[in-house]
C-alpha cells in the first residue's frame, strides 16, 4: 500500500492501533473511506441484485474492521456509516411502505469464544438491580438462508406482506405472498385473534424444488439460478405474479413485528411465540428448541451444523434469541442489530484453490455454458473439479481469469459454484477471458440475441448439439426409454452412425456387437427398448422428446390435447398456437421454426415411415396418419370438463395436485394462473384474488361440488 499524504508525517507507517492520542492517522481516515466504499458496494451487490461476491466471514471481516475503527475514533462515524444502516436499497417496480417497527438484522459469531463474549455482552448489559435476575433461557432455532418478510395480520386476516427493503422500508409484495402455500390467508384455529400481529420470517425454495426449478428452466433454454436464495428472491420480485404462483415457494415464521394481542392471549416467551405461530398455521424452523445455557446453546450450534445437508432448505448457521420477551425488551437493539439475539455463522462450505481452465459446453438447445476447471478441491467434504460459471456476463461481473486462485462454495446440495478471484493472488499474466464467438465443437458462428445471457451455436447438425438432443429424446423427459444409456450414446454419436434420434431405431443388434464392450444380451435389450419405444410412444412424449426450445412436458401435454399429430401441429400458424393455454408468441414462434427446418421435417417423415407417428386428443380430421390409429394413448374423456383449461384456487377438501390430477383424466388442462384462455376456476375456501381476476375476466367459477360433480358425469370419480 502505498504512503498517504497525511499531515502527521512519519507516523503513518507504524500499525494502524499505535498512533497517538491525538486523532485518527491519515492512513486510518483513508482506510475508513475505502471500507465504508468496499462495504457499500457488496450491500449492494448483496441485497439489491442478490448477487454476492464475498463470502458473508470476509464481508464481517469488513465490517468488524471499520466498526472497530469508528469505536476508536467516533469522529470518522459518518452518518451515512454502513455500520449504522441495515440492509440495502430498494428496486424500482414495486410500492414501498414503512415497517411499523424496523426489521433489524442480526450480528453474527463465528466460534463458540465470540459466541461466549456475546453472553457475556447480554449479562453486563442487563441491570440487575433494576430487572432482578436475566433468564438466561436461550430459543433457538435454525438461520434460514432465504428472504426475510414481514406478514401483517389485522383481525386474524392477512392484509399486507412487506419485503425487509432497508429495513425500515420494504417493498409491497402482499400479492405475490398470497400464492405461497404455506402462508395463512387467515389464521387458523378458533380464536379471538390479535387486532394486529405482524409475522416475520424467511421465503426459501427447499433444496429439491430449486433442482427441479433449475432443471425445468434448462430444459426450456431458460437462464438458471446460482442458488435457492437467488431463485426465492428472484421470483418474489417477480411483477407477474402467475410466475411467483408457478414457482415452489415456502415461508417460514420466526418472530413478530408489532403485536397488538388483545383480544387474543399475549404471549410473554418466544417459546410461545413459536407454539402460538405453530398453531396460527405458519410453518416455523426445523429443530427449533430452548436451551438453558450459553454452554447449551453452543452445542445447539454444533448440531445444527452437523446436520446440515439434512435440512430440506439452506441454512447457513443456528439463530439464538432471549427466550424472555420482557428481557429482549430491556435489552433493545443497536443501530443495526437486537442486543438479545445473536447468529451463530457456520463457515461457509467454501474453499480456495486454481482455476486451471473454462471449458465451454454445449448445451441441447444450443447454449454455451462455461464451466470452471479446477484443480480437485474437498468443499464441504464432496471433491469438486468443475464449477458452473453461468455465463458471459457472470465472468465478467466476477473477474475470473485462467491461473486465478478462486473461491469455490458449495451450498448443501446444490451445484459448485465459483464465487470470485482471490486478487491478492492473481499472477500478473492472467488475462481477462474472452468469451468465444464460435462454437467450440463445430467452429460455426455463435450468437447472443438481445436480452439473452447466453451465447447459442445455432447450427443444429454441430455434434454436440446433436449428442444432448439424442440424449434428451430417450431421457424421462423425452421416450423414457431406458436400456439405451449415456455412454452408448455418447459412442453411437461419436461414431457417425447416429446423428439423429430417428437413426437409433435403425440399429440393429448385429451392428452394435462391433462396438467395445457391448454383448449379446446388451444389444438385443437396446434393440428391443428402442423398438417398444416405437410401438408405446405417445404424442405428448413424442412432442416433449423433440426438443423444441420453450416446449417442456407441460406444453407438450397441451399440444397433443389439441392437435391429431405432428402434420396437424405443423400445419398450425402462429395464431392458432397462440390461442392455446400458456403458448405465448415465443413458444409459438420456436415451434414454427421446428417445422420450417428442412432437417427436422426430414426426420419427421423418417419417424412416420417407421410407424413412430403417435395420434393424439386433437378434434382436427386426422390426416396423414399412415392410417394407424392411437398408439398407447387413450382417447379423450368425453364429458364437460373435456378439452377444457381450468385452475384451481383456495382450499380444497384434496391436495390440489390431487384436483389436477382428476381434471386431466376428465381431459381438461390446468392452467398456472387466471389469464383469458382460463375456462374454469375451481374457488374452495377463502379464494382470494384469483377468484376476483376470475370473475373480471368473465371466467366461469365452479364450487368444489360443481367440480365434483362434473368428473362423475365424466366417469372419473364414481357416483
Ligand atoms: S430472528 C430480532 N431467526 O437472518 C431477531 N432470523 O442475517 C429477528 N433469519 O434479518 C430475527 N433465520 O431475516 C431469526 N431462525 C431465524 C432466522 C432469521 C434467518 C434472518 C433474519 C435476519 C437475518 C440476519
């Protein structure tokens, strides 16, 4: 570092803590400065664009830093200090309101020595003589790594719902927090309730929800989240909010804003808090529990991280609060934090170590993907050498070079990822990446379309293209066929001999006995799984296995109800694709171009010449059809819910995936959300405003027994 222009010479170059006692050091004011900048650009990147690019220990390092300087030296304490605020800015789109009480943030320990000076903080903060004893029971519970919302509740119903914002202003989602299931709409049980209760907690996406979520999203050639906390912040600030209904979503409660008990029972512990919420209907942390030591909580602590992968959602650490809400009252908070709760931070599930490569993968769809190699490195006891880094711009953001050290972090199950360089060990030749224009399988130009992350090689011969899409045909969401496995196909490709699914079922068990390692038996399994596959396959599979961009499982559903086959989808323009449910111009426009390919109408015809030509519910005249009739697919219920689109909304006597389920065999089509293509609404109790868009719209609106009513007369349900 170099030498500061500070008036008090020489002494700049001792420690920054042996100055004299005179004021601040030139360098220390500076340092103030560049921390208070450093801090406040990863609030932002933090807490505005949810993108982090420091840990949260190397971001508390900072903050201790500049923390323990201004304690030195108040006179550098600015008020615009980010020691003295809570969390970051707002985003522009959606309408702010003021909490009634501020939601603090909270201070964090990293050993169980930080932790024992905290409890140590809480006994000399507390007057004795004024409070008798501290009731030193602790509540504790798991830190959810999530979101953080505030609920509040007027006379037992829900009436708004409040991101933290900075803390003291958050944003206005109530409607999107309506659509989480495991928000109460009322609270539940008999009652009175409190004239005013604001429910505080964190939005999470479980582990296995995001996979799926990142899976759908790929699938479709969609950008993927970096983690579940991104994908459940993401979607909450969604403006559309058919998108935050679609989406997994769970809220879980852990404290209170303001209560106003009266009527209802006040509570006097947050150990009742926990049970009162519990029964109010809300989901509450995992493994919450009260401990009645210092010493008991530290081992809480150590649970909780011992059992980390276990948890169903992200947690990053174990929260302890004053289980006396009268002694957290006494106690209060400082400028950003409760003085009578703490967090208790695991060590991020992170580690450094050389970016030795980026490798860039060709996805199905065309998308390049670069992927970090790394030298093998154990984060969080799983070895990792490869690394999503998402895309161009994700590179960029993050400056990673070639020959950088790298901090790798794993969060439970999810994926590697690569967080950022560690600068101090750049070597001074690594060079900025260059994204590459062309697609590193065929060389053949590639192309980033405005808006897009990602760049696409568009040449649907390129191997590698080839190689996912053969994959993705036979895979679950494509025939389902198995016996036909990766590493077959992977040979197969490489081979020249198959270049398009339709070339798999050309093979025959002679030709693949001249391929290493495969035998008798292998080979007449692969043949006989493809051949079934032929004589099984139904239309919607068929349509999902294509491939075609924007078109998933649910789609495909939706085509093959409305078209007889593929010549009748192919004869569609864009307008009638459009008047389907959930086909909006993008997904009817990547479908006409599927059928203008040359190549891809190529195949079709090979597929029908083979007698792969499934028929599906579609009313148009069949056409083309080889004469075949409905292979493996059952025709159409008849009956008035029949080719019908409907949703379903409030409580339901059945799970509503039950609901959907029964819908679809009376051959309707549920829909994600209330749009004009909507036909039918199913309201059960307490419906909220889907049922008044419903009703706007003109939509027709059906009572559970309506509904119910109508599977009998489509022999669904029995009399
Ligand atoms: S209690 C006054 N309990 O972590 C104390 N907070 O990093 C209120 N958080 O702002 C918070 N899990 O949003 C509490 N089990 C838990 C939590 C939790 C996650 C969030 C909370 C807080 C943030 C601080």
């Amino acid at each position: 570092m170099s030498q500061h222009n500070n008036s008090q010479g020489g002494q700049a170059q001792y420690s920054l803590f042996s100055t004299g006692p005179s004021g601040p050091t030139g360098e220390e004011r500076q340092r103030v400065q560049q921390l208070t900048a450093e801090l406040e650009h990863h609030n932002y990147l933090y807490h505005t664009l949810d993108k982090p690019e420091i840990s949260d220990e190397q971001f508390d390092a900072l903050f201790r830093e500049l923390q323990t300087l201004e304690d030195r030296w108040p006179i550098l304490r600015s008020p615009h200090s980010p020691t003295l605020r809570v969390g970051g800015k707002l985003v522009d789109g959606l309408a702010k309101k003021a909490h009634s009480l501020q939601m603090y943030g909270l201070d964090n320990v990293f050993s169980a020595e930080q932790w024992q000076d905290f409890a140590d903080r809480i006994r000399r903060a507390w007057d004795a003589d004024v409070n008798g004893p501290l009731p030193e029971n602790f509540w504790c519970d798991p830190k959810l790594d999530g979101l953080a919302l505030e609920i509040v509740y007027v006379d037992g119903t829900m009436q708004e719902a409040l991101t933290r914002g900075d803390g003291e202003v958050g944003e206005v989602v109530t409607e999107a927090v309506r659509t989480i299931r495991t928000v109460p709409l009322r609270l539940a049980g008999p009652g009175p309730f409190p004239a005013r209760l604001e429910v505080r907690g964190e939005v999470v996406m479980y582990k296995k929800d995001f996979a799926a979520l990142n899976q759908k999203q790929e699938s479709q050639g969609l950008n993927v989240f970096a983690n579940p906390r991104n994908a459940a912040a993401g979607t909450l600030r969604q403006l559309d909010i058919s998108i935050v209904a679609s989406r997994p979503l769970r809220f879980l409660a852990y404290s209170l804003g303001e209560a106003q008990w009266s009527p209802a029972p006040a509570c006097t512990l947050q150990s009742e808090v926990m049970a009162r919420l519990g029964a109010y209907g809300f989901l509450t942390p995992p493994d919450g529990r009260l401990c009645h030591s210092a010493q008991a909580v530290e081992e809480y602590a150590q649970w909780v991280r011992g059992h980390r992968p276990e948890f169903r959602m992200e947690i990053d650490g174990a929260v302890a609060k004053l289980d006396n809400l009268e002694a957290q009252q006494a106690l209060g908070f400082t400028a950003r934090a409760p003085r009578f709760a703490v967090a208790f931070k695991f060590p991020a599930e992170q580690a450094q170590t050389l970016l030795q490569n980026i490798e860039i993968q060709v996805g199905r769809t065309g998308a390049l993907t670069p992927v970090a190699v790394l030298e093998p490195i154990a984060v969080g006891g799983v070895m990792v050498s490869r690394a999503t880094l998402h895309n161009e711009d994700e590179i960029r953001s993050r400056d990673v070079r070639v020959g950088d050290t790298v901090i790798v972090r794993r969060a439970g199950d999810v994926i590697p990822e690569v967080v950022g360089p560690v600068l101090e060990k750049r070597p001074v030749d690594a060079k900025e990446y260059v994204f590459p224009h062309n697609c590193p399988v065929c060389r053949e130009p590639a192309y980033r379309e405005e808006g897009e992350a990602a760049w696409r090689c568009e040449n649907m011969s390129c191997p590698a293209i080839r190689l996912r899409a053969i994959s993705h045909f036979v895979s679950k969401a494509g025939l389902d066929i198995s016996g036909v496995g990766q590493k077959w196909i992977e040979q197969l490709v490489t081979s020249g001999r198959v270049q398009s699914p339709v070339d798999l079922f050309t093979l025959t068990v002679e030709e693949l006995l001249g391929f290493e390692r495969m035998g008798e038996v292998l080979a007449q399994k692969f043949v006989d799984a493809l051949d079934k596959a032929r004589h099984t396959a139904t239309l919607p599979r068929l349509i999902s296995a294509l491939g075609i961009r924007h078109v998933g499982e649910q789609t495909a559903r939706t085509l093959a109800a409305h078209f007889q086959n593929l010549d009748e989808l192919e004869k569609a323009d864009g307008e009638i694709l459009q008047s389907l449910p959930d086909v909006g111009p993008e997904v009817a426009s990547s479908i006409r171009n599927f059928f203008t390919s040359p190549a891809n109408r190529e195949q079709l015809e090979r597929f029908k010449g083979l007698g792969l030509w499934p028929q599906g519910g579609g009313k148009s005249t069949p056409g083309g059809a080889n004469g075949e009739s409905a292979q493996g697919e059952s025709p159409l219920p008849s009956g008035p819910l029949s080719g019908k689109t409907i949703l379903f909304t409030g409580r339901l006597s059945m799970p509503r995936g039950q609901a959907e389920k029964l819908a679809e065999a009376a051959g309707a089509t549920p829909l994600g959300s209330v749009s004009k293509k909507l036909q039918y609404l199913v309201a059960g109790e307490e419906a909220g405003s889907k049922l008044e868009k419903a009703r706007a719209l003109g939509v027709t609106v059906l009572d559970e027994t309506e509904f119910m009513d109508m599977l009998r007369e489509a022999k669904v349900v029995s009399e």
